[in-house]
C-alpha cells in the first residue's frame, strides 16, 4: 500500500496496545529510556506506559492549566490515588491533613485505602458551622506539622470555597505539600499551581469534558521529580486513559471555556430565583452574598464567576415532609431536568444529596442542582413550575 501524507488538523487515534520497535538494539534504548518516565518518550513502547494519543490531550490540558505537566488517568479517583500515593514512603509515620468537606467518594477512599490499607496516619480539618476558620487551621499545622495538606476549592455538596491561597501558604509555613481538588473551580476560576500548589487534580469527567459521556481524571504539576514519579505510579498500578477517551477529551476541550462560563451563569441566575422563590430553607451558592463564604470566593476568582453547582434544601416542619417536597420537586422537573448522581453535564441534573450521602448530609430535603449550558429561559421555566407546587 502506498504510504501517503493525510492531511487531517487532528491527530489520530493509536489504539496499540503495544509499539514496533523494529530491532532488538532499539528495544534496549527504549527500555533504558523508559527508566527516565519522561512525559513524552522518544519510543513509545506500551500504551500503558504512554500512548501519543493520550499524551496529545495531556498537552492540550497543559494550555488550560498553565502548568509544566499533566497526566491523566481513566477518572477523578484515579487520578487522587495517583496524586496522593506519590507521596507515601514506606514506613513513614507522618499525618496528613484533610480538610472533612471533601467529595464523599475521596472520604471513603482516606478511610479504607489511607488509612485501612496503608497505614496513614489521618487527620481532619473541619469547618465551624459553613465556613473555614484560619486560626484553628494555624493551631492544627502548628501542632500537627503534616506532611501533606489535601483540599477542594469549592466543597461538594455545601460549597464552602477555601481562602486557597492562605491555605496554601499556611501549609508551606509549616513545611506540608499541598494537594488541591479544583474539580468545582476549574482553571478557570483559579490555577492553583500558580500559588505554589504541588499537585491539581480534577475528575475530567465534569466541566474538561462536560458532556456526562466518558470517564477521565488528570493531575498537573510544575515539579519534575513529581511527574516522573507520578507516571511510573500510573504505568505500574495501570491507571493509564484509554486513546479513545482520550481523543473524545481533547476535542471537548476546544469548548470547556464557553460551556464552563455559561454554566456559572446559568447556576447565578437559578440560585437567585430559587432564594426569591420562599419555598426553601436555605439555598447554597458561594456568589450569593447570603453564603457564608462568598468573600472568600470573590477574593479567590476575583469575581469571574462562582461555579456551576447550587444546592437547597425544601422547607417543611418535619422530615417527613421535607423529604415529600423534595420528591414531589424531582417529579416536576422531569423531564427537562433529570435525577442523574454526577454534575458538569451539558444537561442540567439533580441529585438528591441524603439519598447519596445518608449520615454525613442527612437533610432529607436537600437537593444538589448542577447547571448545564442551556438557555436561562428553558431553565428557569422548569425551576418555576416546580417552585409554584
């Protein structure tokens, strides 16, 4: 067959599994090479140790994030075993420090992996009432001197968003690497690693690829020795995305910044109606003034915009009821908005928050809403038939 230029903007789809290398002395450079787990290698040898594919969405995902590096990994919780297991050294007796408002999913994961299987040692700051006090952060670095800080800019489902940069600076006084879920934020809103963050990571899955179609997690970094670890952590354990996710990312990424920004509209203009609407109890969103950390979230993105998640709660005198009027919500709503447990969607969605969470979240009116990039008018027509229930 003759071989012949495409002449294709994109890059192709490599679905080997594994490389020709042609002779045995080239075999040898590669494998030599590969000790070196450099982000792009000379000689790709095992798409589980890297696939150009893969490596091209990294490179697009660099330009979002600003940063010297990005892995990705077939999902968020990959992405945080990869991110957090660098940093653990054999026998090593320090405390790490979470701060307790995190995704519940990264909770489990601390308890029965960290902690239940690997013998870390675990510690959690937690907010007083819905916001985060820094002096009692201050007092527990102090004392603690953890070698690793871990948090969420924006918090899942509450939304308390951190001073990040003051977090950031308190754990470096007291000599801990930090390590932060900007899954809710996006680069968008604040690039971490510009405040001398170690490590970033976001499930992909949300507002990178915002189409609830494909699975994916990426850590980005600035430190070299931090990515060279971090893929020899992926290329062992097999966290590796697949090339065809992977191109499906990249090309999603063309639209993050549109889609993203008219979803941290749409979610101002429903937290506004459904506060003015007098059938809540309390409605969270960090850009309403009424949120206990909405200064902290105008500091930190400079007013660019607040993310795209709100959460309420129903009103009603027992939980019975409050738990009837959250039904009757989530039946109104339907079609247009449907009960599905994820966020970052090009749809809008809802997900009730005691029926995930149980104990930790147990108001059983609460609803986490996450706003898509339809027009306003299509959504607030569907939030206002619900609210006149």
């Amino acid at each position: 067959m003759k071989k012949r230029e495409i002449n294709s903007a994109r890059a192709p789809i490599y679905r080997d599994s594994g490389f020709e290398l042609t002779t045995a002395s080239k075999t040898s450079g590669a494998f030599t090479a590969e000790t070196t787990n450099e982000r792009e290698p000379d000689l790709y040898i095992y798409s589980r140790y890297r696939n150009p594919t893969v490596v091209a969405a990294e490179e697009a995902i660099m330009k979002t994030e600003g940063s010297a590096w990005a892995l990705l990994a077939e999902s968020g919780m990959a992405a945080i075993d990869i991110a957090l297991s660098v940093f653990q050294q054999a026998k090593a007796h320090d405390q790490w420090l979470f701060f307790s408002e995190i995704y519940g999913g990264t909770l489990s994961y601390i308890d029965r992996v960290l902690a239940g299987r690997r013998g870390v040692k675990v510690s959690f700051f937690k907010p007083t009432g819905e916001s985060y006090d820094y002096d009692l952060l201050e007092k527990m670095l102090s004392e603690m001197k953890p070698a690793l800080v871990f948090f969420e800019t924006i918090s899942n489902p509450l939304l308390l968003v951190a001073e990040g940069r003051k977090v950031i600076s308190l754990a470096k006084r007291y000599g801990a690497r930090v390590v932060i879920d900007n899954t809710f934020a996006t680069p968008l809103l604040w690039k971490p690693l510009e405040d001398d963050a170690d490590l970033v990571i976001q499930s992909a899955t949300k507002y990178l690829s915002g189409h609830g179609n494909l699975t994916a997690g990426v850590i980005c970094g600035n430190d070299p020795l931090l990515m060279q670890n971090a893929i020899e952590y992926r290329k062992f354990v097999g966290h590796m995305l697949s090339p065809d996710d992977a191109y499906r990312l990249q090309t999603q990424l063309a639209s993050f910044e549109l889609r993203f920004m008219q979803q941290c509209s749409n979610a101002a203009s429903a937290a506004k109606l459904l506060l003015s609407s007098g059938e809540l109890d309390h409605v969270f969103y960090p850009g309403l003034e009424t949120h206990e950390t909405h200064a902290a979230a105008r500091k930190l993105t400079g007013g660019k915009g607040y993310g795209a998640i709100v959460t309420f709660d129903m009103k009603g005198n027992t939980p019975e009821e409050k738990r009837a009027r959250r039904d009757r919500f989530i039946e109104s709503v339907y079609p247009e908005i449907r009960l599905i447990p994820t966020l970052g969607d090009s749809n809008t969605i809802l997900m009730p928050v005691e029926a995930v969470w149980g104990a930790k979240y147990p108001e059983p009116g609460m609803i986490r809403l996450s706003l898509g990039f339809e027009k306003w008018e299509v959504i607030e027509r569907v939030l206002g038939r619900a609210l006149q229930l």
